[in-house]
C-alpha cells in the first residue's frame, strides 16, 4: 500500500473527479458514507455527538457524516467554526442539504464552545489533509477546548493541525484524537513517533479513488499490510527437504548473555531455515545444546567471547551481533567476516554498536546487508536528527550511501531499502518492547535470507512476521505479560 504526499493526495482526488468521472461533492458524499460505516461499527446511536467543522472540503465531510448518521438515528448537534468569511464551494453546498435536516450552530468565539463529558463524541472535521501553516486564532482555541475535554474524538481523515508530510513545530496546535479515519491511503505522519498522540488508533477506509492512478504514482514511502506481506512468501514444494530451505550461521552470545543467542537461534529455526549452526563461546555450548537440539553448534575457542571467525563456506545466510560484546578479539572476527562471506548478512546489536565505533568497517559491508538498528543505535551509527521526520531522511541516505537495508525498529518499523524506499510495518505492538525481542528479529531475518528470500523481501517479511506473532502472543499472554520467547512461540503463517 502507497503512501502519497499532500501534492500527491490532492492530484489523486482531483484525478478520481476528472477521469471517473465524479463531481467534487459526490465524492465527498462516498467519502462521508465510508467514513460513517465505520463509525456505526463502533459506536451506537446512544452516544451523543458533536460534529465540528471548519469552512473547507474537511468541514463539508463533517456536515456531510452528521446529515447521514441524524438519518440513521443519532442524537447530533453540529457546529461550525466562523474563523473566516470563505468557503469552499462543497462545504456550501453541504450546509444548503443539511440546513433541512439538522440546525447548525456558529461559533464565533471559544468561550461559547459547549461543555462535553467523558460519554459523549466528538466528530473533528475542521481541517483536512491541506494544511500548510499552524493554526491560529479561533480554529487555535477550538481545538485546544477540544482536548481538554473529556469526551471521545474522532478525526476526519486527519487530527486538524497536523501535517500530512512534515513535522509540526512543538507548540502548534492540533487535535489530540482516539480514532482517526483517514481516506483511501495512510499518511505518513501516521508512521512517526512524535506524532502518536495525534493519531490514535487510525484506520483505512477505501472510498474509491483511481487505483490506477495510485499504481502509477510514485512514491519511496509505503505501508505492508497483510496482502502485501502474504504476496511475497514462498510456497513449500512437497519434495522439499532441509537443503533447499538453507542453512544459516549465527554468531552469537558472550558470558552472561548466551540467552541472546538461543532467543535468536530459536527464531531462525522457527521461521523455516532447514539447518542452522551457532557459533558461541565455550560457556555457551551445553546450554545451547541442551536449550535447542535442534541447532548444531560451533564452539570458539574463547571460553568467555566470541574470538574467531568459524569456516563459513557452508552456510547461506550469517546473522551475528546478539550478545557478542564487543572486545577487541570479537571486533576483529566481524572485520574478517566482512572481508570473507559471500552469502547474505544481518547485522544486530552489539556487531551495531561495534560498527558505529569503527566506522571504517562500514565501507566493508556487503551489498544489501541488513542493518536492524533500534533508534538509539542508528543514533550512533547515522548521527544526531531534529525529529523523526529528519531521521527518516538520515537513513534513506545511509542506506543508499552504504548500499544496505535498514530495518529501523519501533511502532511502525521502517524497513529503508538501499534505493531509499521505505516500507513501513504494520504489525506489533507496545508488549515487544522487552528484552530480547530484537535477537528474535535477527533470527528471523536470518532464516529468511537462508531460504533464499531476497535481502529486500526478507527485510520487509521478516519484520511483518516479527510482528505479527508479537501481536498473536500479545492476544494470548497480553502487552505487560509477553516475553520475547514468546514471539517465538507464535511464529509461522
């Protein structure tokens, strides 16, 4: 699924009126309606509701969802903000239809605004995806009496305030929303941190814009959904066998945290690699072998660190940092592993943190390797960023200067390509923020990339189904409960 700018957005709609053909105000309507099945999905017509507006195409949605949920039974009142003299023409055109239907009221300072409690709704349609400065003024006050009350908001497309595709400024105002129905496609101001409570839980509802249009539309930005995941996964042949499923490497593990590298060993086998082999120091064998049959292990001859590099000419896909450290001795097997392996890598944790103190083995790295940096540690990888937007941008250009893939971690993680292309994920939740969450995810990457998934395909799957058995075992255990083992535990499609 594509994400677009508000240029993009604008050109979309416009396109969708000319070429289908539609007017303005009957896509408006569809918009409405779409927008409203969602709602009465949610909430019943015992809720009172307050729709806001303002004198746009954002506010002529708002007064066309109110006409048609006072059709279907709901108890509205409807308020437009008088903050100017102007009008779109679909916004006029909708109070001319709903004047027969509902009374609305005119709000021309703040301090007449109504007074709402925690069982009411608030519908906010006073600003769409246009904007292109902060609010001020009346609009300023509305919202801000908006969020301090303790009524449930839901957004019309976009939290008023709230930039489609840049950052807003810390003091701006905007619409602190529970839900947000947007139209069509996800924005991208969806996918960024600072922007959480100016989201909420959003939601996609499709009101028929030109799909070919949307084909055709470039863009670096998108969004895996589950059609989108399940497209790439590769079928399992009956005559399969061990062999053609791979057989992956993952150095792993130091004194104390031999658990980084069963969790990670764990995920590879879970997530379809037919053989894999850990190689850990010696104080980690008989755990390893004891905790997972399943793997075979190589053992360094360092009791407590990973010290030399193994033969690697038999396996099809190496993982390594989870637990390793980073002494001298383990800097210098990560140097040689550069130097030497042919076959595709993943590269986590402390092999991260290793890479940002010696730089120069950056320039070492193998094309499309993948890089799974948490944001701190792209922090020390990429450099400082103002906002998330600007650390986005970072790594987009990290990863085409270095030609390698960054699956940069969080809510909506960033898998960045290295053409600068960025799929953001569409699975997890808050219970994978827990300690070796992130080693699962290396081994699954690992696995992937020894079935021979493309480095960009196994980046964007692997991190859908890193999230997706978060999200299963969230269901099962809950958010506060879930460990990383698990994640594990509900792998698998």
């Amino acid at each position: 699924m594509k994400i677009l700018n508000a240029e993009q957005i604008r050109t979309l709609d416009a396109h969708t009126i000319k070429n289908e053909p539609i007017s303005s105000f009957d896509l408006m309507e569809r918009a409405s309606h779409a927008f409203v099945k969602w709602f009465t999905n949610c909430f019943d017509i015992s809720h009172s509701i307050s729709v806001f507006c303002g004198k746009g195409n954002n506010g002529g949605d708002g007064l066309a969802i109110a006409r048609i949920l006072s059709s279907k039974g709901y108890h509205l009142r409807v308020f437009v903000i008088e903050y100017t003299d102007k009008t779109s023409e679909d916004f006029a055109q909708n109070l001319k239809r709903i004047e027969n239907h509902l009374q609305v009221q005119s709000i021309y300072e703040s301090h007449t605004m109504p007074a709402f409690n925690a069982e009411q709704i608030i519908i906010d349609a006073l600003l769409g995806s246009g904007l292109s400065r902060p609010v001020t003024g009346l609009l300023e006050e509305v919202i801000e009496t908006i969020n301090e009350s303790p009524a449930t908001v839901v957004s019309v497309d976009i939290a008023s305030g709230l930039y489609v595709d840049k950052p807003n400024g810390k003091s701006d105002a905007i619409i602190t929303p529970d839900y947000t129905v947007t139209f069509q496609l996800p924005k991208l101001a969806f996918m960024m941190p600072q922007n959480a409570a100016f989201t909420g839980d959003w939601r996609v509802v499709d009101i028929g814009l030109d799909t070919k249009f949307i084909e055709q539309t470039t863009t670096p930005y998108y969004f895996t959904d589950k059609s989108t995941a399940e497209a790439l996964i590769k079928k399992r042949q009956k005559f399969s066998h061990k062999g053609t499923f791979g057989h992956g490497l993952i150095l792993a593990g130091s004194y104390g945290k031999i658990g980084a590298a069963i969790l990670s060993a764990r995920a590879c086998l879970r997530s379809g690699a037919g053989l894999l082999t850990v190689h850990l120091p010696e104080c980690g064998y008989e755990i390893m072998q004891i905790s997972l049959p399943e793997a075979m292990v190589s053992v360094d001859p360092h009791d407590k660190n990973i010290t030399t590099l193994p033969d690697i000419d038999a396996y099809s896909a190496i993982g390594i940092g989870p637990g390793i450290g980073q002494e001298p001795l383990t800097v210098r097997v990560l140097d040689e592993l550069l130097d030497k392996t042919e076959v595709p890598l993943v590269i986590d944790a402390d092999a991260l943190n290793i890479l940002s103190k010696h730089p120069d083995l950056l320039d070492k790295l193998p094309p499309k390797t993948i890089l799974s940096p948490h944001p701190k540690e792209f922090q020390r990888l990429a450099g400082d960023s103002a906002n998330e937007f600007e650390r986005l941008e970072l790594a987009r250009n990290f990863a085409r200067k270095h030609n390698i893939i960054i699956c940069l971690k969080g809510a909506y993680t960033a898998v960045v390509l290295a053409n600068g292309d960025v799929h953001f994920n569409s699975t997890g939740n808050a219970g994978m923020a827990t300690g070796g969450s992130g080693d699962v995810l290396t081994g699954i990457l690992t696995a992937m990339l020894a079935q021979k998934y493309s480095p960009e395909n196994a980046a964007i799957l692997g991190v859908y189904q890193h999230g997706l058995a978060g999200d299963r075992a969230a269901d099962k255990k809950t958010k506060t409960a879930m460990i990383a083992s698990d994640i594990i535990e509900n792998l698998g499609w």
